[in-house]
C-alpha cells in the first residue's frame, strides 16, 4: 500500500540544522582576533589651553539656504534681486513633517528609556541572587532572534517589537501555512511503514509555482482537465514521500487535486493527504506569493502592506530596501497612514493607522515565521502623528542608520553550556546572565544617548519655521517655491555688500563650540582683531582648505565671521591665525583622535572586556590639541586596553589580543 510520508522531510531538517551549526562552530572557532593595547600607553599630553583655527579674509560672504525634503515651503517673502537687511524675512515652512519625525523620535527614547531601566532592574536582581530565567539567555541564540526557538507561533506576538506574520491582509499565504501542515501530516502518517517504497523527486519551486497558477484558476488538476468553472476556492494536496535512498534530494510535492478521490491502490484504500483550503477565495492571485515580497524603496498611497491590520497590535508591514540605506515616505503615504480623506478629513472613526518600516538583510526575509531573524532594523510608527495633511509629494526619508534593532547574539555565542544548578532550569550560568545584561544596559545607554542629540536636532529644525537674513546685501537666487526645485544645492542664497568677513572651516568635534555668536580672536600681520560668527553651514565641505588636509577622520563646516570694528586694517585673503577660550579642564586622558569614534555626536571607543571587544561610550571634555586629540574624562581608565576602532574585525564579541603601542603605530 503505498504511503506518503513525512520522515525524509524531518531527517533533511535535521541534517540542514546540523550543518548550519558546524558552520557557526566553524566560524567561531576560526574568528581573527583584534589587537588591543594599554591606554596609559596611547595617553598623550595636552598642549593647549585655546582652540585654535585657520581662515582668511575675503571681500564678500554669502548666505545658503537649504532645504531637506522633509520641511515644506510655507511661504517665499524675497525674490532674486531684492536687497534685504539682516534680520530681513526671507521664507518660512510648515514643520509638519518635522514635527512627525521628532514625535516619533521622543517616543523611541521614552521606550529605550523603559527598556534600560528593565535591564537595570534585572541586573539587580541577577547580581542579588535572583533566579535565573531562561529569558536571560535570550541574546544567545545564533539567529539574532530573542524567542524561544520552539514557539515560532508566539515569535512576533510582541506588538512592541514587531507585527505578526498572521495579518489579513496579502501576505505569504502559502508559507505561512507550511509549519502546520507539517505537524498535520506527522499526525497522519503511518511512520513504522516508512521504509515501503521510494520517493518521487520533484522540484519545490515549481510546485510552489503550480499552487499559485492553480489558485487563480489558470492552472490544470492534476488529471489533466482544466477546471475553470468554479475558482471560489483552492484545494491542495501537500505530499511527502520516503527518501531516495541513491542520495536524490528529498522535496516537497504539492499539487491540486479534488479531495476525496479514491487511490487506485489494490485494496482499495484511500491515498493519505493534507487539504488546504483558501478561507479568502476572491481576493485575487496576490494574495498568494511564492516567498519573494516586493521590498520598496518609495513608499506612496499605493503602496500595499505585506501583511497586519493596521491597529497597534497588528500594525500594517511595509518591508524596504536596504539598498539606498534609506527608505522615503511620499506625503500621500503619509497621509493615508493618518486616515486622511482626500477633503482632509478624517476617515469616520479613525485617528490613524499603526505601521512597521522593516528592512532585512539582502533584502530578504530569511524565517517566514519569525522575521526577526533577518530583520536589520524597523520603526514601528503610529500614523496619527501626523498632525495635518501634508503635499502627497512631499517626503520623509527613514533611514537604517537610525532604525531600531533587535537584540542581536554575542559574538562569543555565549555562556559556557552547563546548567543552572540551584538558579533554575536555565542552561546559562549567573556570571554569563550578568554580562549579557550589564550588555543589554551599554548598548541602551548608548542609544539613549544617540536619541536625544536626534531629538536636539530636530528641535532646532523646528525652530527655523521663519529664515531671516543674516547679512545686508543681495537677494542672488530663489529657487521655485511650488516645488522647491533650484538649479544648485541651495534653494536661496544672499551675497553680502561689499566689506571684510573672516571665513574658514570648523571640525565638526568643535560645532558645539563655534556656532552663531561665538567671538573669534583673530591675529594678522596688522594686528589683532575680533570677529563675531553669523552663519556655520548646515552640510559639510568635502576638504579643509584652511589647515591642510585636516583630520581625516572628521568633518568640516564652514563658517562666516563679521568684523564688528570697521577701523581694523585687513587686506583680501589675508591669512589668519584664529583661538578661542577652551574652557575645557586637563583633567582626564588625552587620546589620538584616530582611536575615538564619534556617531550622531555619541564618542565611543572599542576595548578589551575580558578578552572580547566591547563598545564603550565615553565622556569627552572637548577637542584638543588643534583638533587631532580628544580630553577623555569618564568612560575608560589608564588601565583599559583599547583597539584601533576600524577594520572588519573590529566588532563588539571580537577576541583580543594585547600587542604593544609601537606594533599598533607599526614601528
């Protein structure tokens, strides 16, 4: 009698999880380590107490204004031509969008705020006798996914974190219903008679294929009469059979056939199967994909969720191309996320829909079942955030960079392996449960931080609803104010009477230091002078050109500086000499700015943690030295051992090895 059976399935499973864990093993076992070397030996002395900076005069200065996509032009008050005055209105915006984004980004530090003080708390208790919970070695799975490997079904439950793959609206259909078949068919099948016959090898893929044309009705049954009568619903046979035993791959057959069809078998026994029936019959072949979703890079009014619902618990899932590194949201996105109506009302009932941005890697969902997995990043937005309709062309870019993440797994692969003897049935020990946490709390600490310095900036993009002028001179460029489009990088720019301006560039460690209203201490060969700063540009140049190359591992803005005092005696491009008052104290450690690392204004550097790498944010005093060192105050000790924080190697969990300061410098 012949049997379909499900145990060629298993043991390929099986032989595929094996693999993957001796390719991890293997890769574990073959990590390069990362030299790492004393920070009393790096230390270095602090030369000076000002900040010293490089320019020059010129005759003429000029103001840009730019705009981003995500600010609106409300209002253009100056046209080319027109003579202004500082202080003069030039063009104001709707901040809208501006103030979407910086709702959204208060809302993800007051989570991230919620989360450390749990860490905390947790810590505590850890480090207090507490019980070890399971959950503790969450981070230690090798899939970056938090959930209990054997309850895929509650994986994505969390709404907090991410939506659930079971939303009604198009989704993987087909996939998702795999894993239950697969327990069905356990149940169902005879497995002591496993050994009967041989197994029919068929092409997965196809048979996926087949499935979906046979869903819409364009595909014949498996008797070779095509059935077009009736397509209000799909039956479908998934079949298992034995594997061959001359080391074919085992595959999944699955086709259509008319339930209930006796077997042709002798004794006249009905063939064992699996039917599935589609419980949404008119919703169209879209409904079903073979596993490959569309990943967007825009994201407009017609852009359709992968799946969810749109409410809290079931945000609506638009998955988005890593690509770019950016995903851009159209007004008209926007809008229908926040329930507006085309006479920008709102939709009867509604404030809004919820929605998850999620990218992956290589732009591919890895686990149907648990996203997670693959996921490199997502924001989970509440689209009533939107305050008032918006133009459908406008735009939002959400950026990874500045996604939230999942935790992801130490790279060490975590705990030592034994029990948890008298601390519960977890199987990592207190010691490893405590470093994953006081992890847990770096890591938050740092995004934390990270947030609020976003937060700042898009306070201060709010604050420039209304731009005035700040110079006396002459309107030389507006751009179009219907569509924001200019022939250049900035939509409008003045170009100051005649005179003498100070102009240089500024590194970005010293913005918090030279911005509008600083005072400069200018030396020329005529004397000494001050000068007030008036503009510092929003963007940064592509080189210092007034101190050499400059420190290639920052950047530089340029700065505009007016000379308050008329009877000064300057000439055009005369070269100066420029310092301001460090108020920044010697206390603390003096390191090459080589081996700093700064992120979003966050500074961090790499050290040694008990033979691993970890990230470790610093408390800096300021930009010393001319700009090539950084006055640590807090974060690290002389007796830390610290990496060069660049290479592919370098990465949180990297082992370590401690070499001497002249191999670092390599002499």
């Amino acid at each position: 009698m012949k049997k379909k059976i499900i145990i060629g399935i298993l043991i390929a499973a099986l032989v595929a999880g094996g693999s993957a864990g001796g390719a991890v093993y293997y890769k574990k076992s073959h990590q390069k380590t990362v030299s790492v070397v004393s920070v009393d030996s790096l230390a270095g002395q602090y030369y000076m107490d000002d900040t010293n900076l490089n320019g020059n005069i010129v005759t003429s200065a000029t103001q840009s204004v730019n705009i981003d996509k995500d600010m609106i032009i409300k209002e253009v008050y100056v046209s080319k031509g027109d003579s202004v005055k500082k202080g003069d209105q030039l063009m104001s915006f709707d901040m809208t969008l501006v103030q979407m984004e910086l709702n959204i980004a208060k809302l993800k530090q007051k989570q991230q705020e919620q989360d450390l003080n749990k860490a905390i708390n947790r810590l505590s208790s850890l480090k207090n006798g507490g019980k070890i919970e399971e959950s503790d070695g969450e981070t230690l799975d090798i899939s970056g996914s938090t959930s209990d490997d054997t309850d895929t079904s509650s994986a994505m439950d969390d709404s907090n974190e991410t939506a659930s793959t079971g939303g009604s609206v198009k989704g993987n259909y087909l996939a998702a219903i795999i894993q239950p078949v697969l327990a069905a068919a356990v149940e169902k099948t005879d497995i002591e008679s496993a050994n009967t016959e041989e197994t029919a090898v068929e092409d997965s893929e196809s048979a996926a294929a087949q499935t979906q044309g046979t869903e819409s009705g364009s595909e014949n049954s498996s008797d070779g009469n095509a059935d077009s009568s009736d397509n209000s619903s799909t039956d479908v046979k998934v079949e298992f059979e034995e594997p061959d035993t001359t080391g074919n791959d085992t595959t999944v057959t699955i086709s259509p056939e008319p339930t209930n069809i006796p077997d042709d078998n002798a004794d006249g026994d009905f063939t064992d199967e699996i039917e599935i029936v589609d419980t949404e019959p008119d919703t169209g072949t879209d409904d079903l994909t073979d596993g490959s979703p569309m990943f967007y890079q825009v994201l407009d009014e017609n852009t359709e969720p992968y799946t969810g619902t749109g409410t809290e618990d079931d945000p609506y899932v638009f998955l988005c191309s890593s690509a770019k590194g950016y995903v851009v949201a159209k007004g008209s996105f926007l809008n229908k996320m926040a329930a507006f109506q085309a006479d920008g009302t709102k939709e009867p009932g509604r404030e809004g829909y919820w929605y998850q941005l999620e990218f992956h890697q290589n732009d591919t969902i890895t686990n149907l079942l648990d996203r997670k997995e693959s996921c490199t990043g997502y924001y989970l937005v509440d689209g009533g955030l939107l305050e008032k309709m918006v133009t459908d062309n406008s735009e939002v870019e959400f950026s990874l960079d500045g996604a939230s993440h999942y935790e992801k797994p130490p790279a060490d692969g975590g705990g030592d392996g034994g029990g948890g003897g008298d601390d519960g049935s977890a199987s990592i020990s207190r010691d490893e449960a405590i470093k994953i946490q006081q992890t847990k709390i770096d890591s938050l600490k740092l995004d934390i931080r990270e947030s609020k310095l976003n937060i700042e900036k898009l306070e201060k993009k709010v604050k420039k609803e209304v731009i005035y002028s700040k110079l006396d001179g002459t309107v030389a460029k507006v751009g179009d104010p219907v569509t924001g489009a200019s022939d250049g990088n900035s939509f409008m720019t003045i170009k100051s009477k005649e005179g003498y301006y100070v102009k240089g560039t500024v590194s970005e460690l010293m913005l918090d230091q030279v911005k509008e209203g600083t005072i400069l201490n200018c030396s020329s060969q005529n004397g000494d002078f001050e000068a007030e700063v008036i503009d510092v540009s929003e963007y940064p140049v592509s080189g210092d050109n007034y101190s050499g190359n400059g420190n290639p591992n920052v950047s530089y803005y340029t700065y505009i500086a007016t000379i308050p005092d008329k009877t000064v005696k300057v000439s055009d491009e005369d070269w100066l000499t420029i310092s301001l008052t460090n108020n920044t104290q010697s206390k603390g450690i003096v390191l090459d700015r080589a081996f700093v690392r700064s992120e979003n204004g966050a500074s961090y550097v790499y050290k040694d943690d008990n033979g691993v790498l970890k990230k470790q944010v610093l408390t800096v005093g300021g930009n010393v030295n001319g700009g090539y060192s950084v006055l640590i105050t807090g974060g690290i000790t002389r007796d830390d051992k610290i990496a060069f924080p660049y290479g592919d190697t370098v990465k949180e969990g990297a082992k370590t090895k401690e070499v001497s300061s002249s191999e670092i410098y390599g002499y």
